[in-house]
C-alpha cells in the first residue's frame, strides 16, 4: 500500500483537527502544515508559508514531494488554487481536494450563488443585489421590506460580512457603510438584501468528486459572543454533534432538494468541484432553507466532525480523485463530539496577542484543536482571536459538553473567555 505525502494549508483549529485526522491514517506519511501554529506541530511539521502565497507553496510542494495538497480556508480557494496546480506541469500530478476557482464562487460570491439555487430551484431565501450604481433603488427596496432584514456582503469578510438589522435606519445604515463606506473592502461593493428566515440552524457538509458524493456528520455552530446568542458574530464559538433533529424526513429533504442538486448543478455547468461543500441550513417550520454555501469545512464543526468521521480521510480523498466516492459508506462514530472554544479578551473586536497558556497539559479526556496559538520563548502564547478549541465525546451531548467545560476551566491565559451555553438547545 502506498504512503503519501500531504500539505495542509492553514493555521486555524478546523485544520488541526484535520492533521489530528490525517495522522491516523496509514496512508499519511509526510504531513506538513503551512502555516500551521503551536498544536499542528505535534501532527507534522509547520512551513511558514501563507494560504495565498502560490509561488511558495508550489516550491514546497516540489521540495517535499507533496501528493495530496488540503486547502483549509476558503481564500486560497476563491483565488485559485485548483487552477494554479493544474495550469502547471510541475504540479498537476498533485491531488487538489478542494474545488475550482469557479466552484469556489459558491461561497466566493454571494449573488453567485443565489443565481446557481435560482437555476437549480434550491430552496433559499427572496433576495436582490445592489451596487453603487444602483444605490437609490436599494435604499427604496430596503424601505419597503419586512423587518428584520438581511444585509450580505458579496464577497469573502472573514464570517462577518452578515447584518441582520432589525429596523430600517440600522439596515439604510448598514447598506451606506457597506457600499459607500467599503466596510468591508471589496467585498461590500455589491450586496445581497435577503428576506429574513426564521428558525434554527445547522450545518451540513458533503465531499464530492463533482458527480457522486458521501454526506459527513453534520453539526450545529454558535456564531455570536454573548450568551443566549446575543451580541455580534464572531467565526464560530462551538459546536455540537449529531444536531437531534436532523434525522428521519427532515433530512431526506435535504438530501433530495439541497445536495443533491447542488452536485448535479455543479456538474450540469461544467464546474469543476472536488472538496467539500459546505450547507449553511435552516429549519423553518419543517422545511430546510440554504442560508449560504462555503467551499471548504466549517470552523469550529470541523472539531466535532472529524472526530466523529469514522472513515479514512487520505483513503476518500483518493476516491475522490478516482471518482469512485460512490463506492464509498460513510461510518459515524455513534457518540456525541462537542466543542467549547476559547477566546481572547475583546473578541470578534480588536484583542491583544502573546498571552502566556497555561495548564494545556492539565487537560484529559478532551482533544484540543488549536486556533489562534503560536510558540514563544518556548512557551504556548495567543495568537488570534480564536485560540483553542476543545473537543470532547460524550454518550449525549451533556455529557460531552461537561467533559469540555471541566477542561476550559483547567486551561488559564490572561482575558480567557467562552461561552457557557453551547448547546443549549438540547441540555
């Protein structure tokens, strides 16, 4: 049986838990993360390179005879990744298991893809999209829309490019900084107004190889800060799995309506995708909705789905470069797998670094996935916004999440924070 070796692009905690994944693979020899932070050194070795920097990734890839190249985030994706490795003699050898830069446009681009659900009668959200120079018309649609409403910016802002603003001037003065103030950059020159669904959400995630698919556990996230899901967004403060009520009918529609046609649309237009697909869902009433596709695995449902992914993650990726994931079944780990992140004092708003961790090795029963951390004068610091991850499996999800509080308590650094309520809905 051959061995292979891998690069994984990335530095947060939803790519540590897919080094924590790969390395128990027989199949993984060499595995190297770029740029990696203080816990992907315990899976392979970190290369301090940027997710974007294609130049040096490729001269990697040729130094260390890379096999299979793991794009973690969405950026090098929507930049071109696929197409840069398969525009290239030296590299188009190399298993890419993400998509197309087209196929990226998924999450790329909001209009993008509300135009593909519109032609593929996915069920989403009423939305229009406006620009600087239909301004005045947005301001108009949006005094005449239902409250709350929904402001997107098309482009990628790092998981806060959404406001729901609950009443008109919030959202007249959203969309102004948005397009005329460049919030966001780029991103906000055009934005998506959505008609606002209510219920509760979940995540869903497929691997495909552009024609047949396999459905991974799903998971539930919690985005904002403050407890109760009050305060702003943030890219993730937990996540729960198996989500109770995604079984049974409710999930056989989302198979036949949602992923389903989100594969066999991609394959009508010729778009190539071989990754994961990521379905932001809701649940109104019983019906599942898109709410947003990303072209890569969530972060932090990647550190509760990995862990209960029972299947070889090298041997699928192979399958998916063969075309074969049709002969594959996916096998869940039956236990519940929670995860509780910490984070930095001021977060998802300016917070400081360098921030000395403490009592790491004090934790037991529990995985920890490292997000925003780096090593310093030897010693485990903060590094983002995000800083650790910790998962735990559990019989329940009580039991689960209680196995991760005990260790959030055990872990210390200077501003700790973290919510207490994850999971809420089903304790």
């Amino acid at each position: 049986m051959s061995s292979y070796n891998i690069l994984l692009l990335g530095s947060g905690g939803r790519e540590n838990a897919i080094a924590w994944k790969l390395r128990q693979s027989k199949l993984c020899k060499e595995l190297y993360i770029a740029p990696g932070n203080a816990g992907s050194m315990q899976y392979g070795t970190n290369l301090n390179i940027a997710v974007t920097d294609f130049e040096s990734i490729k001269k990697a890839c040729l130094e260390y005879r890379i096999d299979i190249l793991i794009p973690g985030p969405e950026d090098p994706l929507v930049a071109g990744i696929y197409d840069f490795f398969k525009g290239d003699d030296e590299l188009k050898h190399i298993i890419v298991a993400g998509p197309s830069k087209e196929g990226a446009q998924l999450e790329g681009s909001k209009a993008f893809s509300k135009k593909f659900m519109q032609r593929h009668n996915i069920p989403t959200a009423a939305y229009q999209e406006f620009t600087d120079a239909n301004f005045e018309e947005g301001i108009q649609y949006l005094k005449e829309h239902t409250l709350p409403i929904v402001l997107k910016a098309d482009g990628l802002a790092a998981g806060k490019g959404v406001v729901i603003a609950q009443t008109y001037e919030e959202a007249i003065e959203t969309f102004h900084s948005m397009i005329r103030e460049a919030q966001f950059g780029d991103a906000s020159k055009k934005v998506v107004v959505e008609q606002f669904l209510d219920g509760i959400e979940l995540s869903v995630f497929a691997f495909t190889d552009g024609i047949n698919y396999v459905r991974l556990p799903e998971a539930k996230d919690y985005k904002r800060i403050g407890e109760g899901d009050k305060g702003p967004n943030t890219g993730g403060m937990g996540a729960v799995s198996p989500v109770p009520f995604a079984q049974g009918e409710f999930m056989q529609k989302v198979t036949d309506r949602i992923i389903t046609p989100t594969v066999k649309g991609l394959a009508e237009e010729k778009i190539i995708y071989h990754g994961f697909i990521f379905f932001g869902l809701i649940k109104v009433n019983e019906e599942p909705y898109v709410i947003e596709y990303n072209c890569r695995m969530g972060d932090p449902e990647t550190e509760v789905v990995m862990p209960r992914l029972e299947n070889d993650l090298v041997e699928l990726i192979l399958k998916m470069d063969e075309g074969k994931l049709n002969e594959v079944t996916i096998q869940h780990d039956l236990r519940a797998a929670c995860t509780v992140m910490l984070v930095s004092e001021g977060y998802p708003n300016a917070y400081p670094k360098g921030k000395i961790m403490n009592g790491l090795d004090q934790s037991k029963n529990s995985m920890l996935f490292h997000a925003g951390t780096a090593v310093k004068e030897g010693q485990v610091v903060t590094n983002g916004g995000r800083v650790l991850a910790i998962t735990s499996y559990g019989n329940n999800i009580e039991e689960a999440l209680q196995a991760s509080y005990e260790n959030a308590n055990k872990i210390n650094y200077d501003g700790k924070y973290y919510r207490r309520d994850i999971g809420y809905e089903f304790r």
